[in-house]
C-alpha cells in the first residue's frame, strides 16, 4: 500500500522535497491505521500540510474495506533487538504520541497580532494566562461569543504559545465537526481506541464551535470521557461556542456543568475604536498605507464582525494594487460600493440597539430590560423608531426584540420620537447621527 503511494509521489513531487518530507517517513500498517513515523516534528508538520491530503486520496481506493486513518507522528519503527528483548527506539528519536491529522494550529493567530480591546479584553487575558500556565490556570477555558470575533484566533494563540515554549507539547486543534466525523470514522473502522488514546495523550485539546455537539448523543458521550480524562490529569482544555454553554439546546446537562467548572468568558462584538485599530494593523502587517479617516469609514460601516472587516479591507488592497490607485476616501467608496449596499440592507435589530447602547454609553441589557428611568427609556424609543424605519420588521417583532414588549409600545414610541424629533433638536440630532452610523 504505502509502496505504491510512494511511488505515485515520487512521481508528482519535485525531487528534492520528496527527498527531504517523503523519504525519511516509515510506514507502519496496523488494521485500519495507516502510520507514518516521521524524525521530528517538522516533518509531521510538513507531511501534514502539503501531503496528508493527497496521501489519503492514493491509499483509499487501496483499502479494503475502504476508510483508513492516517496518522503522521514523530517516532521511529521499533525493533527488537535480537539480544534484549525490550524495544528501543534509536537515539535521538523519542515516541511522541500521534498528532491527529487536520488538527494543526495556525501560526498565524497569535496573540500579538490579536488587537486588545474592552470588548476581547477580558477573553483574551484569559487565553493569555491559560498560556501561561496551561492545565492550571483555569480548566476548562470556555469562549463564548458570536461569529468572526476572534475566538478561533485566541484559541490557536494559545496552541501556539504552548507549543512555542516547548515543541515537545502536544496540542490538537479539533473543530467540533471533526470531532464528530474522525469519531463515527473510528467507530465503523474499529480503531476508537486509537481515537481515543490520540485525544487522551495531548497536553492541550482546543475543541472549536462545540455548538455541533448539540444533538450528538455518541459524541457528546466520547467527548464527555475525553473530558474527564484530560480534566483529571490536569491537561488543558479550550472550548468556543458560538453562545453561553447553558443555551445550547440539545447539549447534555453534564457537559454543560463542566463547561463551567474553569472560566467562561465573553467576546463582544467590537467597538468602533477597536474595529479601526485592527484595520489600523491588519494594513500594516501587509505594508499597506491605510489613511486613518478610510479606517473609520470603513469599521463605521462594518460593524458587525471581524472577518467582514479583513474582507472588505482585502478588498479595498487588491483593487488598489490591481488599479495602481492610491487609498482614498473616494476610492475606498467605490471599491466597497456592492458591498456596502449590501450591509445597508442588512441593518438588523441587532445592530440598532448595539449601535444605541453605544451611542448613549447604556448597555444593550438596559435596553431590553424593565427600567423606565428617562435615561434609558428614551435611547429604548430611539431605538424601537429607528427599528420601524430601518428595518423590515413588524411592530410586535420589534417589541419582541426589545425584552418582549407589546406592538402597542413600539407604536408609541414611534410617535413619540417623531414628536420629540419635531420639537427638540437634540433628539433629531440624535436620530440624524445614528440613522447615519446605521445606514451611512
Ligand atoms: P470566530 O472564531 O469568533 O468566528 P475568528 O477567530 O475566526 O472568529 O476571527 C475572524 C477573523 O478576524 C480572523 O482572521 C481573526 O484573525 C480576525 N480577528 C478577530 N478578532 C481580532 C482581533 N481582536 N485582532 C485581530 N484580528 C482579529
Ligand atoms: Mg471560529
């Protein structure tokens, strides 16, 4: 088997990667595994990253019954000396347990490149000291949060701060998804105690979006033990989700229960100061000039998550290198036009509390709760008008969103910042600034 993928490599690659990544690997068939024993971890890496793909896609049609595991590990075939009967592995080559396959961690996520701000503050000094001291810190560390905030960010800054202090660490980024396949893979090729001894070796296990265990009985139940047993010997455990552990519908009560045993730590959506100070240094990582009144425009307008902030600024940087043009105002505009338009459709009732909770230094909680003090009540109305005129949702759907109120409520409010707007210039300054963050 493993002959006949060497030789197919040996034909697609240049030689002298073949020599340097596919030569020194050992092969060693064990029932449905497929081990690759590689010198050190460089190698693994390497394999893991260009190879393991392809390898996998050459040895399937192979086996027989199909659906091998492959596993790329540093070690060395040991063998029996004809004079000791105990194996030893030749000098220099330690067994380290195996690095389960597709659970690399991205070197690029790290905690320097992670722009702080109060909104990640408190998530990311928790990520920090976990790093610092993994397994004692704080066990299990649980980031909650929406999409495209930086939890997958922190969580492989911390894979990589361990495994920068020692790469003897073994730390395995596992997405839940995966979670699920690699483990109903081991069950129907009868290899879950592979499965389960690779997971329970690791010094670090980083799970992300465990919100894909919801409803994965078999998995949660593996998952569970797996828990348990690294809790037990004190190796780290790093969890996201996309929303606080207790709200996940369809997740067991006693992984809820555990989830809570260490930290849970929140990350908000970005404030604006924070949204152009990461613009500020994503521009500057690539070397790119991004005048600092582009970045406001740009994060006042893309408010709603990270990722949607690097895909406009990427956009903005090609279409300046393809074009020659400099980085304006005038030119980001343009370059952003569909974009933008699109984002004004997607005004969500959402983003109008964040966006008035923000504007009135009130937090979106105050909003939607019962407090009828003047100082909340009326960013409240604000708020509900501007859901009415923005959006295009009714009027009981509004008073839902706002701490389930009557539509009667949000029609008063209407009429009375309509009002208010006619009579008092400080409300309809108001209005006009945020209607502007909101929609531009
Ligand atoms: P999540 O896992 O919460 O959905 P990610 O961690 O994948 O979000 O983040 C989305 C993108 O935004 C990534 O490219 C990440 O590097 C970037 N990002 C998020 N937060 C920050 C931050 N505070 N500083 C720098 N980059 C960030
Ligand atoms: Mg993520």
């Amino acid at each position: 088997l493993w002959h006949h993928c060497l030789r197919q490599l040996e034909s697609e690659l240049p030689e002298q990667q073949f020599n340097t990544w596919i030569r020194p690997l050992q092969a060693v068939e064990e029932g449905r595994v497929l081990r690759l024993l590689a010198p050190n971890r460089f190698v693994v890496d390497w394999v893991n990253a260009n190879v393991a793909q392809r390898i996998s896609e050459l040895v399937e049609p192979l086996s027989s019954p199909p659906g091998l595991s492959i596993i790329v590990e540093v070690g060395s075939r040991i063998v029996a000396s004809p004079i000791s009967s105990t194996p030893v592995a030749p000098k220099g080559f330690t067994r380290e347990p195996p690095s389960v396959l597709g659970s690399r961690l991205n070197p690029d996520f790290t905690f320097t490149n992670f722009v702080e701000g109060k909104s990640n503050q408190l998530a990311r000094a928790a990520a920090h000291q976990v790093a610092e001291n993994p397994g004692r810190a704080y066990n299990p560390l649980f980031i909650y949060g929406g999409v495209g905030l930086g939890k997958t960010h922190l969580m492989h800054a911390v894979g990589n701060v361990i495994r920068g202090r020692s790469d003897r660490a073994r730390v395995a980024y596992v997405h839940s998804e995966r979670f699920v396949s690699d483990m109903v893979k081991a069950l129907q090729h009868n290899t879950i105690n592979d499965f389960k001894a690779a997971y329970r070796s690791l010094d670090a296990l980083l799970i992300d979006d465990i919100q894909f265990f919801a409803n994965k009985d078999r998995s949660q139940e593996e998952f569970f033990h797996t828990f348990n047993a690294l809790f037990e010997g004190q190796q780290q455990i790093i969890l996201t989700c996309d929303r606080y552990p207790k709200e996940v519908d369809g997740l067991e009560e006693r992984l809820k229960s555990r989830f809570g045993w260490g930290l849970t730590v929140a990350i908000e959506p970005p404030e604006l100061e924070t949204c152009v100070a990461i613009l500020m240094s994503k521009a500057a990582g690539s070397g790119i000039e991004l005048p600092e009144e582009v970045a406001f425009f740009i994060a006042k307008r893309i408010r709603s998550n990270v990722r949607e902030l690097e895909g406009a600024l990427r956009r903005v940087v090609a279409n300046s290198q393809f074009t020659g043009r400099p980085i304006t105002m005038d030119f980001v505009k343009e370059a952003l036009r569909d974009l933008l338009a699109l984002q004004d459709r997607l005004v969500t009732i959402d983003n109008i509390q964040k966006t008035v909770a923000e504007y009135y230094k009130i937090r979106v909680a105050d909003l939607l709760s019962k407090r009828r003090s003047r100082s909340i009540a009326r960013p409240r109305q604000l708020a509900m008008a501007l859901a009415k005129e923005l959006t295009s949702h009714s009027l009981p759907e509004i008073g839902d969103a706002f701490g389930g109120r009557d539509h009667t409520t949000v029609m008063h409010a209407c009429r009375v910042i309509k009002e208010l707007r006619e009579s008092q210039t400080r409300t309809n300054e108001d209005y006009q600034n945020l209607l502007r963050t909101l929609a531009g």
